[in-house]
C-alpha cells in the first residue's frame, strides 16, 4: 500500500510538469506568431510605400514629357482610378512671377531660354496618400528642349 502511495503522489506532479510544458510553448508559440504577423504587415506597408512613390515618379515622368511638347499651362492628369484601389492625379502649373503689365517674365540670354513649373502629384493608394510636389525647369538650349527636375519635396495630405 505505501509503494502505491508514492506512485500516486508522482502522477500528479507528472501532469503538472507537463502542462507548464505545454503552457510555455505555447506561450513562445503565441509571441513567435505576434511578431510574424507584425514583421509581415511592416513589410507590406513598406512595399506599398514604394509602389505609391514609384507610381508618383511615374507622374513626374508625365510631367517631363508633357513639357517636352507644349508649356502651355496648367497641364492636368486627369484622375486615374486603378483597380477599385487608388487614385493618381497630377497637375503642373507655371511656377513664374508674371510682372504687372501681364508678361511672361522668362529668363533669356542669347540662345537659351529658362522657365520654370511646379508638379503637384497626388497618389492614394489603400491606406496611404502621397502628395509630391516637383519643380521642374525647361531650358531650351539651341532649339534643343531639356528638362530638369530641380528639388522634390513630400506634402501633407
């Protein structure tokens, strides 16, 4: 009858161990998943965050070739809706002073002529917006057109 005694009393600390053996992994199991689960949305807002300033330079490629063949401004993009997920949209003015009298005040000499636009992109996309302003200089140098972006800077929404 003793030697039962004794038994018993370690069956029950067996199932003890085993259960805080249990409780620990998955506890570890718990965490181990929580942080999966944050590095993996982490890395796809970082992706997404790229594809929105991808398709931001995109516009502002728009914007270099759209100067290339005419200045007249305002220039828009129209709204263009991807997917039932976002919208991309840009729209360049002319970033001149205009003097009093009405005229344009364009930088000349001799053979060169300078003038100068600000890009207004706008991207949204799921849960993230994008507005990146562009100011972009054309230069006509011997009737050849170039185009230059000069400064870009991130705008609030």
């Amino acid at each position: 009858m003793r030697l039962y005694n004794h038994f018993h009393k370690q069956s029950g600390t067996a199932i003890f161990m085993a259960l805080l053996v249990v409780t620990i992994v998955t506890a570890i199991s718990v965490v181990w998943f929580m942080q999966t689960r944050a590095n993996v949305r982490r890395t796809q807002q970082m992706l997404l965050s790229e594809q929105i300033y991808l398709y931001a330079e995109g516009v502002v490629d728009w914007g270099i070739g759209a100067l290339k063949i005419d200045t007249t401004t305002p220039k828009i993009l129209p709204p263009t809706i991807m997917t039932n997920q976002g919208l991309i949209s840009g729209h360049i003015d002319d970033y001149q002073k205009k003097d009093p009298s009405g005229a344009d005040a364009k930088l000349s000499m001799a053979s060169e002529t300078k003038e100068y636009f600000i890009l207004k992109t706008n991207v949204q996309l799921a849960n993230q917006h994008l507005i990146l302003y562009s100011l972009l200089h054309r230069t006509i140098i011997d009737g050849k057109v170039q185009i230059g972006i000069i400064w870009q800077s991130r705008g609030t929404a």
